[in-house]
C-alpha cells in the first residue's frame, strides 16, 4: 500500500557508487589547494566540486531524488532567496573596504603589534 | 456582513486544534512520515542559520583591509618532515564521508528489519562522528595554544580570522557531537527491538540529520578552508 511511498529502499550498489564518488570528489578539492591553482580556476574548480558533492548527499544518501516534488520544492525552494542575501553583503562587504581604505589607509601594521 | 470571530462553522474545532485543522485543510501536503517532514522543516531553518554563519564570513573577509591568513597554512601539519598543507582538515573530510557511507548502509538495514546489523552501523558512523570531534578539538588547541589565534586576534593577518572559524566550526562541532549522542541514542532503542512494530522510519530521519551534518561540512571544507 503506502509503503512504497514512504519507504526509501533502495539497491546497495548506489550507494557504494556514490560514496566512491564523493572520496574521489573530496581529493579533487583537496588537490586543488595541492596543485597551487590561483584565482578564477581555483574558485570554478571548488564551487564545481563543491555542488557536485552537495548535489550527490542530497539526491541519494538523503534520498531526495525519490521523493514527490511537494517536498523537494519545498525544502529546496526557499534557500534560493539566500542568494539575494549573499548578494547584498557583497556589495556592502566592498563598499566598506574601500572607505576603510579612502578613511585609514592601506597600512595595517598596527594589528600586527595588538595581541 | 460584519465578520463574527465567535463563529462556529460545520466541523470548527476550539483552540489550536482549531488553527491546526483550518491550515491544513483536512489534507495532508507531504506523504511521507510526519516525523521525516518535520526533520526536513528543521534541516530547512538549520540551512538558514549556517547559510547567515557564511554569508556574515564573506563580509567581513570582504571587508577587512588586513590580509586573510593562508588557511592552507596556518592548518598544515608537519609530521617529522615538511608541512603538509591542510592534511588535518582532508583526513576530517574523509571521515565524516565515511561515517555518511556507513549511516546509509544502516537505513537500509533498518528497512530490511536486520536489528543487529543496523544498530551495528549506527554505532560505527556515531565512532566516526566522535573521531571527527576529537580531532577538531586537536585543532583548536594547536591554534590557541600553539599559534596564538584569539576570537579578537591572531598573528598571520586579520583580526576576524579567528571569530569566524570559532564559530562556523565550533557550531558544525557541536551539531556533530549532537548528532553523536542521537545516533547513539536510536541505535541502542534498535538493538533492544523498540521499532519492530513501530516500523524503521526513525532510522532514515536519524541519518537526515547526519547527512546534512556532513553537508555543512562540504561548504565549510570549501569556503572557509580552501577558498
């Protein structure tokens, strides 16, 4: 009856594939930092890694990819307007470094001295 | 017509219940248990907070007019040889995955109704939650101790360096020694039959806890450690 509904199991192949994946996921972030990659191509290749890691727990270890789509918007849904926060505190974040710097200056070898 | 609040319409219930039943509608949103709803609910606002956690790190690494610490740095670790960069953080890494491995097994254990082997598996993912702890308490008394980080200074650069990382790790610390406790907590109520009629469901939402947990842990391996 409902049991299928409610009942998330499934064959243990997937997860051993999936959990084979997120090892080789976690050293590839991981040689990212080894290999020294700098600006544009270090934060692409960790963002990448990053969302395939996140998107592979939830789908399968979290079993989100068999749920019903009511509860996948919803859960899923609303941290997408986290993006506007993260926005808006980027812009504030360097509109106040750069009146620290108009205000006080790039020396900063007073907070070498304070501990 | 004026409304009436006093009203009492075919099938209105008193007090909360009356709140409840008029919400809902007599209808049911999600089909799944109201138990694995409600974690979900909770790993929602959850999300929120550690997203704010985050959000509020980025600014104030925006911000600062003093250079951000090399993380791949100051976390290396030498063992008798040359520093390693970030090997503490890669084997943590490692470990909450395998812990996430072995809770998956223990769901599907649970389903299949094998007590033995799911308390077993529950057991061994709370033994990597624990491993996970103590090391990142090793952590934390290398850089008080050891590398003078305070939540107020430290000596490789700015000043917020150290209130971040004490709180974005101390608050994923403290949801993993909590998941520790309720992962020890259900898999002694399996082992003593407590869900043979009950069914297993408290299993898979134990292990939506613990998923997540690692979750965190993958944004805050990324932002924080290796941004």
């Amino acid at each position: 009856m409902a049991q299928d509904d409610t009942h998330q199991q499934h064959p243990l192949a997937i997860y051993f594939w999936i959990w084979g994946l997120l090892f080789v996921l976690s050293t590839f972030s991981y040689l990212v930092d080894i290999m020294g990659f700098e600006g544009y191509v270090r934060w692409g290749l960790i963002l990448l890694f990053m969302f395939l890691k996140a998107g592979f727990i939830i789908a399968v270890f979290m079993h989100m990819m068999w749920e019903r789509m009511a509860l996948i918007y919803a859960i899923i849904g609303p941290p997408i307007v986290l993006l506007v926060l993260i926005g808006l505190m980027a812009v504030e974040g360097n509109y106040t470094v750069l009146t620290r710097l108009n205000f006080f200056g790039a020396d900063t070898s007073e907070f070498a001295e304070h501990h | 017509m004026a409304y009436d609040a006093t009203a009492t319409g075919p099938g209105h219930d008193p007090g909360l219940r009356g709140i409840a039943t008029d919400w809902g509608g007599d209808r049911q949103a999600f089909h799944v248990p109201w138990g694995k709803a409600m974690m979900w609910i909770f790993l929602l606002s959850d999300t929120f907070i550690f997203s704010c956690f985050l959000t509020g790190y980025m600014n104030v690494r925006a911000s600062t007019r003093v250079p951000w610490p090399n993380p791949s740095e100051v976390f290396a670790l030498s063992f008798g040889g040359e520093p390693i960069p970030l090997i503490l953080i890669a084997i943590m890494t490692f470990i909450l995955i395998t812990s996430s491995g072995t809770m998956a097994m223990a769901v599907n254990m649970g389903y299949r109704g094998d007590r033995a082997k799911t308390a077993a598996l529950m057991l061994i993912t709370a033994a990597f939650g624990a491993m996970f702890v103590g090391m990142q308490a090793f952590e934390w008394t290398k850089l008080i101790i050891d590398e003078g980080v305070r939540p107020w200074s430290n000596p490789m650069g700015a000043p917020q360096f150290g209130s971040v990382f004490f709180m974005i790790t101390g608050f994923h610390g403290a949801h993993v020694t909590l998941g520790v406790i309720y992962l020890t907590t259900v898999a002694m109520k399996v082992l003593r039959g407590d869900y043979e009629k009950r069914g297993y469901e408290i299993v898979e939402i134990t292990g939506l806890y613990w998923h997540f947990v690692d979750l965190v842990w993958v944004f805050i391996f990324a932002f924080f450690y290796l941004w």
